[in-house]
C-alpha cells in the first residue's frame, strides 16, 4: 500500500480522535467552571436581595451539556416585610456548553414557598408538584426571555392544576411582554369569597414599559425594589391587553392600564365585561356579606351596568378604577388600597 493510501485512511479517524478529545477537553474545562461558579455562589447573594443556597451538588451531562444536580436548594429574596424564600427538595440546571446561553431548569420533591406580610407574620405553602420546570435565554443585555410551568400541585389548598409564566423583550418596543395562566387555582379558606374557592380559569397579557429600567435586574447587578422604583419615576406603565377570569359562575374580561403613584400604590382604570354578575351579588347578599357601605357599591355597580347597558353577549360593562389609594367601581369608593413594596 502507498502512503498516500494510507494516509488517506487514517487522516479521518486521527481527526474523528482529535475531535472527539477537544470536545471531551472543552466539556471538562466547561464542567469544572460551572462546578466553581456554582461553589463561589453557594451561600451568598446571586444578585443583591437574592440569596442562594445548597447543600450538596453532581455535576454531569457529559459531552454536550453540563448538567448540574443539586440537593436541598433555597432561594431568598429580601422584602420590606422581611425575607421571602422558595426551597426546593431536589433542583437541576441543564445547558448546553456552547452555542447561546440556554438554561433549563427542573425542580422535584417537596416545594416550599414561605413569606411575610405587610404586619410581618409568616406564612408558608409546601407542595410536591407533577412537574415544575423553567427555561431562561440571556443575552448581553442580561436576561432575553424565561419561562416556567407549573403542574400538578392541586393536592391542597392552596394549590394549582396548571400554570404558565412567560416574559420576553420584546424585539420591537422599549418593553417587556408578560403572559400569565393558571387553570382551577384553589384558594385557602380565608382568600375564598363568594364566588367559591376555585378560579376555574385566569389569563393574563400585557406590555411593560419601558424595559430599560428593568436591565440592571435582569442582568443580576440591582435590587428588585431599586429597579421597580426606577421604572415608576419614569412613568413606568403596565398595559393589559387582555385579562380573562373564570371564578363560580362570574366570567369576566377586559383590558387597562396600571400605574404606580408616589406612594407606590395602583392607578388606573381596568375595563371589564362581566357575565353572571347578578348570581355573584344574590349569594354574597345571601351569605351576608354585603351589607352597610357595601350595598352601596353593588347597588351603584348594577345601576351603572343597567345604564350602559348589556353587549350582544349578554355582559355587563364594569369600571374598576385606582386612584389615590383607593379602589373604585365605576366612581363608587370601593376599598382601600396599600402600597405593593
């Protein structure tokens, strides 16, 4: 055999070998990196106001993805009522290790969510959920896109059949687009009303704007609180395209847009078109719930949809409005409201 033969046979499998050990190299060079910013970071803030924690951790994935299993994971997040945190029984993180920065992550076991109110009392929800999971693409401006889902954690109230959080930049405005779902959301006895203590359904779809004030949050360099301020005194605003809500036998859907004021409580006006609304008055005046002030409202809510009108549907139109510091129907004074932060 010449040796241009041979050359011509082992070339490729010498080259297949150098392939495969510079991609093997790179994953272990890769691997080893992420293990040391996942040590570096464990127990300490991951952005300022956000603390995580591990207690133990597997690194694999081997030869395209870095896979990280980590057990026992918290995160914190600072409050001004005090520290809210999510831990979760078992957690992984699964990227590719070239190409975009794409990460997917998969939480399993026992969830709990504990937080504190505005008086400062604790309050805590545990849950094993059928799947939870979330993905996140970043980019040079920090975080392009995330989304989570949520299944299976209606064994208790409260709990959920199916949820969905979806937020991206929006590649055409100075914005970022929200998109929330949730399917038969369970509440506890003390949040349920007269409509029941299922929402049966619950969609949600707007704009918020403008998206520079969120840049340094989502590139992990600001506190959620600074960046929320930031984005108020800049005439911040978010416009709901379409908001739905199935709850008893009221059914609801409108549009609106919401701002803060000094204070940093709501304002502004949601438009809704509401059908079964009369049910959802006869039985809160039948369990007693509406009675004083709050005939009122429902009586001058009624007039105001009697006098607009019903559309082809059969729904009542409904203002809800929020102005300083107070909640409205139509322009009866309907509630008070507090600051979000």
């Amino acid at each position: 055999m010449r040796y241009s033969h041979r050359f011509f046979l082992y070339a490729p499998v010498a080259a297949i070998a150098v392939l495969a050990a510079a991609v093997a190299a790179y994953w272990f060079v890769s691997a080893d990196a992420f293990s040391k910013r996942l040590e570096a970071l464990n127990g300490r803030e991951v952005a300022p106001g956000v603390r995580f924690h591990y207690a133990s951790k597997t690194i694999g994935g081997f030869p395209f993805r870095v896979d990280a299993e980590l057990e026992d994971v918290r995160v914190a997040l600072a409050t001004a009522h005090g520290p809210a945190e999510w831990r979760s029984e078992h957690f992984a993180l699964h990227m590719l290790d070239y190409g975009r920065l794409q990460v997917i992550f998969e939480a399993a076991g026992k969830q709990v969510v504990t937080w504190h109110d505005k008086t400062g009392a604790p309050h805590g929800l545990e849950f094993v959920p059928a799947l939870l999971r979330a993905s996140s693409i970043s980019g040079s401006a920090g975080l392009e896109r995330f989304d989570a889902q949520l299944y299976g954690a209606s064994a208790a109230a409260p709990g959920v059949a199916h949820t969905e959080l979806h937020l991206r930049r929006d590649p055409d405005q100075n914005a970022i687009d929200v998109a929330f779902m949730a399917d038969d959301l369970h509440l506890t006895p003390e949040l349920a009303t007269t409509l029941g203590d299922v929402i049966s359904k619950f969609r949600l779809s707007g704009t918020l704007a403008p998206a520079e004030d969120w840049n340094a949050l989502l590139s992990g360099q600001s506190d959620w609180r600074k960046a929320a301020e930031g984005w108020r005194a800049h005439s911040g605003a978010f416009e709901i395209a379409q908001m739905e809500i199935a709850w008893g036998k009221t059914d609801a859907s409108g549009s609106g847009l919401l701002t803060l004021d000094e204070a940093r409580r709501p304002r502004g006006l949601i438009r809704l078109k509401i059908a079964g609304y009369q049910a959802l008055a006869d039985e809160a005046k039948r369990r007693g719930l509406v009675k004083g002030a709050q005939e009122g409202v429902f009586a001058a809510l009624m007039a105001e949809s009697a006098a607009a009108g019903k559309d082809p549907a059969g729904r009542l139109p409904v203002t809800l409005a929020f102005k300083d510091g107070l909640a409205y129907v139509g322009e009866t004074p309907a509630g008070f409201l507090a600051p979000l932060y």
